[in-house]
C-alpha cells in the first residue's frame, strides 16, 4: 500500500524535529498550519502557515522533501515574509530570489548529507554564504544592470500581500515577530538535549545582539527608498570608460526622515558622536530628500532640517536643546501638531522612561536605538542597542 503525500509530510516533520541540526526549528515547524494540496505547483509559507503541492512532493525523495520543508520553514524562521514586503513590492521576482539563496545556504551546509539534500532548480551559490537577504538583493540587483542574467527562478512561490502574515499593522508584525522567537527558544531547548548548540546567527538574534550600525543602515535605505526605475536619459557611468551604454538607476524619492535625539542628560558625546557619524554615511549613500533632527526630553526643544548636499555636515552641526526629563510622547505629539509628512523615524535614547502613557500614536515605522535600557518595551517599532 502506497504512503500518502500527508504521512509522508508528519514523517518528515518528526525527523526534522529529532535531528540535532534541525531540531532548532522545531517550534517554527509547529506554528500555523501545514498542509498538501493538488493546486499548488511547488510549495510555499504566507509566513505562518505552509503548503506543499502533491504532485511536487511526489517528485522528490524523503532527503529533498525534508529540505523542501525546511526551506520553507527558515523563510517563516527568518521572517521573510513580513520584513521585505515593501521589496518584494518594488521587485517581486528579485526578492523571492534573494531571500531562496539566503535559505538554501542554511540547508546545503547542514552537515550529515543524508539528512537534507536540496531539490533540483533551487537558488544555491556558495558566494552567498552568510549573506543577508538584502546584501543579496543588491548584489543581483547590480549584476542586472550590468547586463548579466543572474538565476532568479526559485523552486518555490512566496506568500508575499496574502495569507495571514500580509497587510499586518505593526503591532501586529512586532507580535507575530515575537512568536516567532519564542519558537525557535523553545526549538532551541529541544536542539540542546540532543547535544546540537544553537547557531550564533540564531542565538544572536534572539539575545538581541545585533550591530546597530547594521539595523540602523537598513532601516534608513528601507524607508527612504522609492521606486527604482531605469532610465536612458543618463547612462551607467561605470560602464562609459569601456564604450558600453547601459541605463542608469533612476530613484523616485518620498518624504523624509525624522531623527529623534533624547537630550535628557544620560546620553554621551561619544555615543551621540557615533551615532551622528554613521548617520552621516548612511544619508550619503540612501540620499533621502530631508532629514528632519528632534530635540526633545520632556518636550520638542526645537528642530534642525538637512536637505541634499548637506548630510556630510550633520555631525558638525548639531546642536543639542533640552535637559530635563524623560517623556518620548512628545514625539509623536509634535509630529501630528505640525502635520510633518515623513515616512520613518529613528529615536536615539538611553531608554529610561515610564511607558504606561506611551501611545506613539503615529502610522510610520520607527527604530528605536537605545544606549542603556536593555529591558525597554515600546508599544510599536524596533529596538536595537547601541553597543560601542
């Protein structure tokens, strides 16, 4: 009698599970729902829940199904499908590639090779190893405009605008997100028992230790960025010394960036110096059409504004106002009572505040890089530690 494509699936989820390499994952494997169906060509994850199509499945054997799981396990692991939507908006199919090469670097350096054996026609490049989803977004994205046809095809869809994980606010994301950590603790207390130790990208992520420097990069080329089109009306400079005329990158720019800096005292020069450095580099290379310096405590003391060809000046113009309490509500208040249009806004603070009364009641996303509090909780955003 002839096993079914479902049986097939819970065997392979118990051997996933029980095996030391994988069993970190265990608790994403578990979340939402898995199930086989007729009317899907390959597989896919809304980044919750997991389908896989029965004629795929048929095709492979239990080592390339066990990846092909994995595979979309890691896209829900790494939250894939919640953090580059607005990329997979302005370029689906790059997207889809750059995060498949991410995750399928995980899977062929799984070391026992009889436990996972990746599927024909999925994206592998061993030049990708250890790279972020956005460093290989870029990195496909120039050798496009360079004129090379990368390999885009992925061996699976994405469930990028459906599904459970799509249109979520951010509280919602930050709550999903959570969940998704919780998961792979829980994951990580089953790996353990069976002597496999927690990779560091994984332990680093969920003990919060990330580099700010890069959390805050990606923050700003994220928000700032508009629609990238190519364009005729200016050629590639890099390619005009060797007689060859490729279009250019055309960027339609929005809005603008608000920088919020807590003047309330615990906050260093040399942290503030840091800061101001690398934001500097950061706004030379994303070119947002404003950026919009917040001086606040318990109030908005006042503002600096730095448009286009004044960012490398930012660090030697500050001029900090304030020094008293602590009160980020101001924020928020001041943004909505001056009707400022931006589209991001990064709070710079040692984290010391009361937030019963925190509403941020603001629809724009907001990175909070915070200098001292590690155990502050914000009621939307991201929080990263500032650790020189």
């Amino acid at each position: 009698m002839s096993i079914t494509q479902e049986t097939r699936l819970k065997k392979a989820h118990v051997a996933l599970m029980k095996h030391p390499e994988t069993a970190l994952f265990s608790g994403v494997i578990l979340m939402g729902k898995s199930t086989v169906t007729d009317d899907c060509p390959t597989a896919y994850t809304d980044g919750i829940n997991k389908v896989y199509g029965r004629k795929f499945m048929e095709g492979l054997d239990d080592s390339e199904l066990r990846a092909l799981i994995l595979h979309e396990n890691l896209h829900v692991a790494l939250k894939h499908i919640t953090r580059f939507e607005r990329e997979f908006k302005d370029d689906a199919q790059l997207t889809n590639a750059s995060a498949d090469y991410v995750v399928n670097d995980v899977i062929v350096n799984v070391k026992d090779p009889n436990h996972l054996r990746l599927p024909k026609g999925g994206l592998q490049d061993n030049k990708y190893h250890n790279w972020s989803v956005r460093e290989v977004y870029n990195d496909l994205r120039q050798k496009r405009e360079n004129g090379e046809e990368p390999k885009l095809d992925p061996m699976d869809e994405h469930g990028f605008g459906e599904g459970e994980a799509s249109n979520l606010t951010p509280q919602e994301q930050e709550a999903l997100g959570k969940k998704i950590d919780r998961a792979l603790r829980e994951g990580g207390i089953l790996a353990s028992k069976l002597g496999s130790k927690t990779p560091r990208s994984i332990q680093d992520l969920l003990d919060g230790k990330v580099d700010w420097r890069a959390i805050l990069k990606d923050f700003v080329m994220s928000t700032t960025r508009g629609k990238d089109e190519y364009t005729w009306r200016k050629f590639n400079k890099r390619h005009l010394a060797d007689d060859i005329y490729l279009p250019s990158m055309e960027n339609d720019r929005v809005g603008e960036l608000i920088v919020a800096i807590d003047t309330s005292g615990s906050i260093g020069s040399k942290e503030l110096s840091e800061f101001a450095s690398e934001l500097v580099q950061i706004c030379e290379t994303a070119n947002p059409e404003k950026v919009r310096i917040l001086w606040w405590d318990t109030e908005v003391h006042g503002e600096q504004v730095f448009t286009d060809g004044e960012y490398e000046q930012i660090n030697t113009l500050l001029k900090p106002q304030g020094g008293g309490g602590t009160d980020p509500q101001c924020i928020p208040n001041y943004i909505n009572d001056k009707k400022i249009n931006a589209i991001g806004t990064i709070v710079f603070t040692d984290g010391y505040f009361y937030v019963d009364k925190l509403t941020w009641n603001i629809s724009m996303e907001t990175l909070w890089l915070v200098t001292e509090n590690d155990r502050l909780e914000v009621p939307t955003g991201k929080i990263v530690k500032q650790e020189l």
